[in-house]
C-alpha cells in the first residue's frame, strides 16, 4: 500500500505566516489523498490503511503514582513455571573452595527441562523348550506387544499418529525423521501405522456422534470443500462445547446431512414427521396419497426404500428427493437419535435447514458488510444501520445472561423497527429486508437463551481440517479418508474435554485403555454441569 509522504520539519525562524499556510494546505491536501486511497481499497475489497493509536504506556510510567496506578492485564502475573513438573533425576551439585567453619544450608534448585528423544529398541528372548513327546514349547510375548501385533511398540505408532494428524507433518518426512533418527522402517509401514487397524479408533468417532445428538441442546454445523481421489468433495463438520465430529462426503445435499444425523442408522420410516415435512416442501397430494397408501410404514434399507419408490410409479428427482428426505426425518424421530430440543445452528446454507433452526448472527451481517456506500448519504445510512445492528446485538448478549419476558418483547419489535427501515441506498434497503425473513431463526434465542448467536464454533474446529487440506492435498483411499475424519474428530473432542492427544494415542494404541471413552466424558461432563 503507498504511503504519503510526511511534511518536512521546519525551523522556527523560517515559519512565516506563508509558510504556514502552505504546510496547512498541504496538510489536508494529504488527509484527502489518504481518504481517497481508503475508498478505493474497499471498493477493491481490501483494508484500508490502519488508524493505530499512539502508545499510552508512557503517561503511565511519568511518575511514580501513575506507575502505582498501572495495572497489569488479567492472567499477566507472573506463575512458578516449575512447581507441578515431574522430576525424573536429581543431580548434587557440590560447591567449590569452600572456607573451614563453613554451615551448610541446604540447596538452592535450578530445574532444567529436556526430552530424550532417540530409539529405543527391545530383543524380547523367548525361551524355547522341547517337551519329551518332541513337541516346542515358546514362551509368550507380553500381552502389550501382542496385542499390537507388530515390532513397533506403542510409543512409535503413538509418535507417527501424533505428527501425522496433530502436527500435519505429511509421511515421507515423518518416514525421513525416523530414518534420521534410527528407526528402520519402510514408507510402506509408515502409512500401515497411519491408516490400517484403527477399527476401534472408528468406533469411538462413531459414539461421538451418537451422544452428542442425543444430550446436546444445540449443535455447531458447517461444510467445507474436501477432495478425494482428485475429485472435489465436502468435509462436514457437527459438534459445540462437547464434542467435535467430522465426515467426508461427494456431497452437500439436505439428504446427506439428514444421512448423518441418522449417526450410523440405515431404516427409512413414513409417520407423520415424514408426511409433514413432504407437505411443507409442497409434494403433490397424488404423491403423498400414494405413499400414505403404500401399505408399510419402515424400510430397513436404502435398497428397499428405492425399490418402493419405483414401484409407486416416483420418476421426477424433485418428488423422490423431498419423499426421501421426510422419510430421513421420520426415522430421526422414530428412532429417537436426537435429542427432540435439539437446535441446528448454521450459517443459513439450505442443507441445514431442518428441524429447529437458528442462524448466525455474525453471517447474517455479512451482507451488510460488503455493502458500499458510493456517496456521503449512503455511507451515512449504511453506518448508523450498521450502528444499530451491533448495539441490538449487544442487547441479545446481556438477554442470554437474564432473560425476561419484557424484554423479549421488547426486543422483537426493536428488530423489526431495525430491519424495516427505509433508507436512500436501496442494495442497503433489500439487504435488511432479507434479514428480516429470517426473524425466527435469528431470534430464537429469546427462547432458548442456551443456544450461541454465532457459529464461530463450527468455523474454529472447521479451521484445522483446512490447513491439514492445504498441507497434504487430498485422500487417495477411502481409508485414509474415513482416517482423517476419525482422527480429526477424536483430536478436537479431546482438546474440549480437556485430555491431551498425546496421551489419548497412548493410551488406546497401547491397549490400556485407562482413559474412559470420549463418549463416556461427554455425557459425565453433562451430568456434572447439572449438578
């Protein structure tokens, strides 16, 4: 970005009244200069250049009372660094040239920390016997190495699964590393490691998903695009303060994301959800009678669920689609996989827009926000607008704190006289009047105060699966695309229960299982808070 230049210093004998109104004139000369360059970068959708304010830390530290008076910022001071660490050695230090009639005092402590790092190998030597009979008998590997099964302990399988999907390392530097280190291993063992065995890694995910629905009031939801054998796919992303579950799909439809809260489940169901929904989504009646009239109610599979559709005479995409769909909803209520409060809270992308719904508050603004204004009115109305938006936000956030009739009330008309008005900028005009369609869903939380008015959530934990994109590109098999899921999933619902990866990779790829599964937590933590 160009920089104006600054106005040179001028001596004080040398101002003459010329000469200051000269460095006056150029003086706003520049500040207009700087005001155009600003509204051609966000015309252009860039930043314009940046107001810092002057340093305030001197006015602090003039004297010694403002200095009393500086206070530093919460969770600043000062922590004993070494008082919870484990100590592994002990070293006494003895002093040098010390003086006769010297009293000893004790020790004064200098902790240093360190890692070992480098292999470590084991030649386990069985005892092998020979019975009379001639038969051998072997004396058994302990139970740990035989249940890995390989001649990579625990701790190395750990370290390749830690840097592989928490440190994003891609696998022929994790093969380099080792190599570098001493391990003798082939690129081929090192993907095994990554990828094969991991059925009950699989199976935790899977539980995640299950119990998250079903005690969970509200869950965080979002895509983004992932490829997979080189052609272009999506990554959707289900979780809140809990938990966090990922899954790779060809797709973003409404019929995939009502597959996956399904968690696991493959029966198709027609009960009055599913026929209230084919109704709201404007099913012709002749469709509707036909599968009222079908004679069953349950389809165990997608295989007999089609082969009922075609006998029914279903041909159009549009009436199979929304028919499948209601049938989704039916065998979510049936079953009873989620919880019935359950509040979806997106960022207004169609596919999410099923049972109760609540919108983004900061995505909703979005529109507002690339608005601009291309004279002195427009940008006047676009900023008092904008104002106003934020302040009623502000609003919404001390109602989740205390909630009060009153002041629901009170706030559903402020919405309306905010996303009603009228102003002289008309893009400005049909932007609010989008928003106000979605009064409900961003309103919901005067009902349910528990629910966010954001889903920065879902874009935090979204975040990481974008830059392990980005690193190694895409997956080349379904294994390792049902890995990266699995992996990302258990990693981001350990990081909210407060449990280290590392120790998690530990303990389960040991066998140990010492940690209670991430399921298990989840509903302890939810059992806890409601104490």
């Amino acid at each position: 970005m160009k920089t104006t230049p600054k106005i040179p210093e001028i001596r004080q004998e040398e101002l003459t009244p010329l000469v200051k109104a000269l460095v006056e004139i150029i003086r706003i000369q520049q500040e207009q200069i700087q005001e155009l360059r600003d509204e051609i970068a966000r015309l252009k959708g860039q930043k314009p250049k940046p107001k810092i304010k002057p340093s305030v830390l001197e006015k602090y530290f003039e004297n010694k009372e403002a200095k009393k008076e500086f206070k530093k910022r919460h969770g600043s001071t000062k922590r004993e660094k070494t008082a919870k660490l484990e100590i592994h050695e002990t070293v006494i230090v003895k002093a040098d040239n010390v003086p006769p009639g010297s009293v000893f005092k004790g020790y004064e402590e200098f902790t240093v920390q360190g890692l070992v790092f480098q292999p470590h190998n084991t030649l386990y030597r069985r005892e092998r016997w020979q019975t009379p009979e001639g038969a051998s008998i072997v004396a058994s590997l302990p139970d740990e190495i035989k249940t890995l099964g390989s001649h990579f302990d625990s701790s190395l399988q750990s370290f390749i699964l830690y840097q592989y999907y928490h440190c994003h390392v891609t696998q022929p530097l994790i093969w380099e590393q080792l190599w570098e280190l001493g391990v003798d291993i082939s690129t081929g063992q090192v993907n095994r490691i990554i990828t094969e065995g991991k059925e009950s890694f699989h199976t935790e995910k899977d539980g995640i998903l299950e119990v998250g629905l079903e005690i969970s009031s509200y869950v965080n939801v979002d895509d983004t695009c992932a490829r997979h054998k080189g052609k272009n796919g999506y990554c959707t992303h289900i979780g809140n303060d809990l938990f966090a579950w990922f899954e790779t799909s060809h797709g973003k439809s409404r019929l995939n994301f009502l597959g996956m809260l399904r968690a696991g489940n493959k029966d198709y169901a027609l009960n009055s959800t599913a026929f209230d929904y084919m109704k709201t989504q404007k099913l012709p009646v002749a469709q509707m009678e036909l599968l009222t009239n079908c004679g069953q109610t349950v389809f165990d599979n997608y295989t007999e669920w089609k082969a009922a559709l075609e006998s029914l005479g279903f041909t159009k995409d549009r009436h199979i689609r929304i028919s499948t769909e209601g049938a989704l909803l039916g065998s979510i209520q049936k079953n009873e996989f989620i919880n019935p409060d359950l509040v979806i809270l997106s960022d207004d992308a169609g596919q999410f827009e099923v049972l109760r719904h609540a919108l983004c508050w900061i995505h909703a603004d979005r529109s507002i926000n690339k608005l601009v204004g291309y004279n002195d009115a427009q940008r006047e109305s676009l900023a008092q607008i904008r104002t106003q938006i934020w302040e009623f936000y502000a609003e919404l956030k001390a109602y989740k704190q205390t909630p009060a009739p009153e002041k629901k009330a009170e706030l559903q008309e402020r919405f309306d006289q905010i996303f009603t008005t009228r102003t002289c900028y008309e893009s400005l005009n049909q932007a609010l009047k989008r928003i106000h369609k979605n009064k409900p869903e961003l309103l919901l939380v005067l009902d349910r105060p528990d629910v966010p008015l954001h889903n920065n959530a879902s874009e935090t934990d979204i975040r990481e699966y974008v830059t392990k994109r980005k690193i190694s590109g895409s997956t080349r098999s379904d294994l390792g695309r049902r890995c990266r899921d699995t992996f990302a999933s258990l990693k981001k619902t350990c990081r909210k229960l407060g449990i280290g990866f590392w120790r998690f990779l530990e303990d389960r790829v040991s066998g140990k299982n010492l940690i209670p599964s991430l399921p298990d937590l989840m509903r302890l933590r939810v059992t806890v808070s409601l104490i």
